[in-house]
C-alpha cells in the first residue's frame, strides 16, 4: 500500500499526464546504491518543472554540504554561529560517524540536501534544506518522496525537528503529512 502510494505521488510530481505510468531513471550511483531523477512541479509555478537528481554525499561533498548548512542556519533562526570551517569539520564529523546525507541537483547543480540518521524506531532527519531562491518549485517534495522510496523504504518513520520561528519549514513538513508531536522548551538559567 505505502509503495503504491509513493508510486502515485512520484507519478505526480513528474506531472499528472503521467499518472497511473511507471517511469522509473534509476541506476546504480558510484558506490552501487540508487540514483534517481525525479521531476517536480513548482507549488508557486505550476507551469514550472525542475529534474531533481538525488545522490548520496561523500566526503567530497563536505564544503559544500556546509556552505548550505549555514545558509539553512540563517534562514531558520538557527543561533548556531559557528563559521564555515567549523561547518565543514562537523558535516565532515558527521559523515565519518552515524549520519548520512543525500544532495539533491538539478541543470542548475546542487539544490540541496537532507542529512540523517537511522535509529532503531525512525529515520531522524537533523537537517533538510533547499536552497531559498530554488523554493517552491517541488525540489524539497520531489526528494522527500525519492528518500521515503530508496534510502528510507525500511524505516517504520520520520522523524524531524523545525524551530518554532520557521513558519516555511513548519508549513512544508505539515503539507508532507507531518503532524506536531512535542515542543522542545528552554529557559536560561540564571536570575
């Protein structure tokens, strides 16, 4: 069921004449797992379609990984100051380690990306990020569905964290069928 389902969503994104039409691009990547192109239509303009190519990331990628997560850090309200070096080491850290990325790239390169991990009950999502001026043009659906397909297909759930100030993350997400779970509460304390 869940399977038919992405099938039909994919089937969207690509364009409602091909509903109902498997058209599958996937080939192994560079290190033998699935690579995919997808098409997304445009939220904000409809008449727009983008080929979104996911891939997973490598070391290689690390700069760029963290040129993105600062621009993500500002554009959430992130407090997070930590310059682009200390950016590129963490990312690099955190491939070497427990997570996982995937870059999403169109004709116009890299769009975004989404960096996870899996755990024993959920894949969690720390970061998910499309570029701001590439926004709106289903890039963030369109690998949402591939990585629910390939790269989470095991995974009994998602799951993810917005900062409350993030009204665009917080509408994405609950368009995704995300729904609320808890709200992270902090005070400083001193007097």
């Amino acid at each position: 069921m869940i399977k038919m389902t992405l099938d039909i969503i994919r089937d969207y994104l690509q364009g409602p004449e091909n509903l109902g039409r498997r058209s599958d691009s996937v080939a192994p990547d560079r290190h033998g797992e699935k690579e995919n192109v997808v098409t997304g239509m445009g939220a904000a303009r409809p008449s727009s379609t983008s080929t979104v190519r996911c891939r997973n990331a490598t070391a290689a990628d690390a700069p760029a990984l963290a040129q993105m997560n600062r621009q993500l850090v500002r554009d959430e309200g992130h407090r997070n100051r930590m310059p682009l070096n200390e950016l590129e080491q963490r990312m690099r850290s955190w491939l070497d380690g427990e997570y996982q990325a995937v870059v999403f790239e169109d004709e116009q390169g890299a769009a975004g990306y989404a960096l996870y991990k899996r755990e024993a009950e959920w894949v969690y999502v720390r970061q998910f990020f499309v570029q701001s001026e590439r926004r709106r043009q289903g890039i963030g659906r369109a690998a949402l569905a591939w990585l629910r397909e390939n790269s989470w297909r095991e995974s009994a759930g998602i799951r993810l964290d917005v900062l409350i100030g993030n009204a665009g993350g917080i509408q994405f997400w609950r368009s995704m069928g995300f729904e609320d779970y808890c709200i992270t509460m902090e005070r400083a304390n001193q007097p």
